[in-house]
C-alpha cells in the first residue's frame, strides 16, 4: 500500500510537470504574437487620447486600461506622478519598476517582476510567477498564486538573495581594488592592474549605493498580505493552459 502510495504521486507530479512544460511551450507562441507596452506618463497620455480610457490620472480619477485591444500584452511601467489601474487583461509578463499609485486587478499575469515601488495594489489577480524585490508600503489582496511563491512573496526571498549576493560582489570589488592598489605601490603598473582598480572600485561604488537602497527600504512601511488563495499547481497550470488556449486556438495556429 505505501510504496502503491508513493508510486501515485511520483505519477501525479510527472504529469503535473509535463502539462506545465506544455503551458511554457504555448506561452512561448503565444507571446511571438504579444503585444508590447511601455508605459511613462507620455505613452499613458497618448494611449488615453487614442483608446479612450476613462480617468484623469489623479487620485480620485485613475486612469483605468481595461482593454487594449490585444488577446495578451506584455508590459512594463515606470511612472510615479500618475494614478494608473489595469483591469481585466491577460498579461505573459508584467514588469513594474520605480513607479508608484498603480493597480492592477482582475488579471492573468503569467510572470510578474516588481522593483523599488511604493503603493501598488494588486487585488483579485491569478499570478504563475512572482519576483518583488525593494518594494513598500504595497498591498496585496485576494490573489490566487502559487505556494511556493506565496512564500517567496511574503518572505522577500529574491530581496535576500539580492541582498547576499550585493555583499560578496562588493566583496570581489574590495579584493580587486587591493590587487591594484598593491600593484601601484609596488610599481608593477600595467593595463592589468589598471583595469583591477578601476573594476574594483567601479564595484565598491554600485554595491554600496545599491546596499544603502535595501537599508532604506527597511524604513518604509512593510507590504500587506491579505486574503490569498493559495493554489495547488495542477490547479494553476490548468487554469494557465485554458488562458492560452484561448488566445492560440481562434486564430487556428
């Protein structure tokens, strides 16, 4: 009965693990057809005047894209003086950097990288992939995703990481600086020793600004969590699999 047991779920996850391969192989047709979007205030204006979206871009009227006249669209953000919402769009890759007043509800998100935002909301969205790194004071609420990355998001797993691997580049820099250092003060110059201290301070300087950034993030409000619908895979895949589907199958491809 045990090794019956066992024999079932190691099935179970090949099958799971297949039907996601199946998911990225569509993903990747599915996005040589995707539109893409990068989103300032001045394409946000345009985009506006062009389609129409309701909202002003302030506080009490956001503007809200809700269609973009694509099956699926990938994009990036940066904006800060802007009140933006997103609703009800298939998205293969959304990337939002820098930026602040931004909500994003009622979408399919495929993969979602996030970096240095302030007051973002993401509300009632099926998430397959999330990476959050420098971002505060942003709620997240009512989202299906994944466990596995449920605890990356509230764990700040890729921030850590991001945070460790600062600590040993800057590292490599202080070594490279004293090996170029050392050559100078031997009199053993060369274009060698030359280019180990200027990597080497090169390296100091962006690890250290980039190390004060995470410090200062520690001062801001922490995110909220609220209300997650924690997925099985094969639950996320299929509901994946059905999205794509839809957006391949009409056009016959």
């Amino acid at each position: 009965m045990f090794f019956s047991f066992i024999y079932k779920k190691f099935i179970g996850s090949l099958k799971i693990k297949k039907k996601l391969k199946v998911c990225l192989k569509m993903l990747e047709m599915l996005n040589k057809r995707t539109t893409k979007y990068k989103l300032n205030r001045t394409t946000i204006v345009n985009l506006k005047n062009i389609l129409g979206f309701k909202g002003e871009g302030t506080k009490d009227s956001p503007i809200v894209i809700d269609d973009l006249g694509d099956f699926t669209v990938e994009i990036s953000i940066f904006t800060e003086g802007i009140y933006l919402v997103l609703k009800n769009l298939t998205i293969s890759k959304l990337s939002i950097v820098g930026s602040q007043h931004v909500v994003i509800e009622e979408c399919f998100i495929a993969d979602l990288e996030t970096r240095q935002c302030r007051n973002l909301i993401f509300r009632s969205n099926t998430i397959l992939r999330i990476k959050q790194v420098l971002c505060r004071n942003c709620i997240y609420e009512n989202n299906s995703v994944l466990h596995k990355e449920y605890n990356r998001l509230i764990n700040n797993t890729h921030e850590r990481r991001e945070f460790v691997s600062l600590w040993l580049i800057l590292g490599v820099g202080m070594l490279f600086t004293h090996i170029g250092v050392s050559s100078f003060l031997a009199l053993h110059v060369n274009y060698v020793s030359i280019e180990f201290l200027v990597s080497g301070i090169s390296l100091i300087i962006a690890m250290t600004w980039m190390l004060i950034l995470h410090f200062l993030a520690n001062r801001i409000p922490k995110n909220e969590y609220v209300n997650f619908d924690i997925q099985e895979l094969e639950v996320i895949s299929n509901a994946f699999l059905e999205v794509i589907r839809e957006g391949i199958i009409p056009d016959g491809t």
